[in-house]
C-alpha cells in the first residue's frame, strides 16, 4: 500500500498509509536532531505498533522514513 502525504500546519511531515491505519511523521527539534515516529492503531490489520526514534539529521530522518515505510507496508491485496 502506497504511503501519501498529509498536509499539515505544525512543523513536521506526515505521511498516512493507504489504508488510513497507520501514519509516519518526522519533524526537527529544537535543540537539534530530528525524530521520527510511527503510530499503526489497533484495528489495522497487522496490529497496533508505536515507535519513536532520534536521529542527527534529516538524512537519517529520511532514511528511517524510507525503511519504516517499506517495514510497516502492507501488500496491495490487504
């Protein structure tokens, strides 16, 4: 399942699973670094998830976006 962004009005990025259940979010800090989070709820079909990681910049906030999205996916027939 595609991943498609969200607009937003804080200071962050977000993006939401196809299915709605499921949705990602980087934003920086204030004293520097970047943290990214993923929150899948309970009635998604792969189960209920939550993490949150700090990282030194936002290339590795990319990158940890870019893992998670392909790690939390489902397939397109869920």
């Amino acid at each position: 399942m595609p991943w498609t962004p969200v607009d937003t009005v804080d200071r962050y990025e977000e993006w939401e699973r196809s299915d709605g259940l499921a949705t990602l979010r980087v934003r920086e800090r204030r004293g520097g670094g970047y943290v990214v989070r993923l929150d899948r709820l309970e009635q998604a079909p792969d189960g209920r998830a939550y993490r949150r990681e700090r990282v030194a910049d936002r290339e590795a906030a990319e990158a940890l976006v870019d893992a998670w999205k392909r790690e939390f996916d489902l397939p397109e027939d869920a």
